[in-house]
C-alpha cells in the first residue's frame, strides 16, 4: 500500500503552464500571504503552448535565456511525433 501525503493551501492551480503560473503569480501579488500550490505532471512552464513556446518567448530575459538551449530542452523532453 503507497503512503499519501496530505497537503493544505488556501488556492490549488492544477496546471503549470503560462495560464496557471501567471495566474499564481497574481493571488501572490494581489494576497502575499496566501498559500498557493500549483501542481503540475511534468515541468512547470513548459506545459500547454509553452511546450512549443507558443507566444512564450516575448517572456524571456535573453540575457538570462538562450533560446536555442529552450529548443533544445523542449525536444529532449518533449520529441516531437
């Protein structure tokens, strides 16, 4: 038998793409005491349409970011069919 763990927070995001970062990202600006969970299958912010970087890319710091290592990371964990 698996154990489970219990977990508690004021607001759970199922989803870790752009939709529901930004959405936790504004309850922790609007409500910085608010215990936010976003709870997500595979890798945080690169679900959904930023998978393929989809419109993403205009939220990059190219500075901190290189885009061809984004592409990179994206077809390792995410081959293309």
């Amino acid at each position: 038998m698996s154990e489970w763990n219990k977990l508690s927070c004021d607001v759970l995001i199922i989803g870790g793409g752009i939709g529901g970062l930004s959405c936790a990202t504004a309850i922790k600006e609007h409500n910085p005491e608010a215990d936010v969970l976003v709870v997500e299958k595979n890798f945080a912010g690169f679900a959904g349409k930023a998978n393929r970087g989809g419109g993403v890319l205009q939220y990059f710091d190219l500075d901190k970011i290189d885009p061809k290592e984004f592409v990179a990371f994206h077809d390792f964990y995410f081959p293309r069919l």
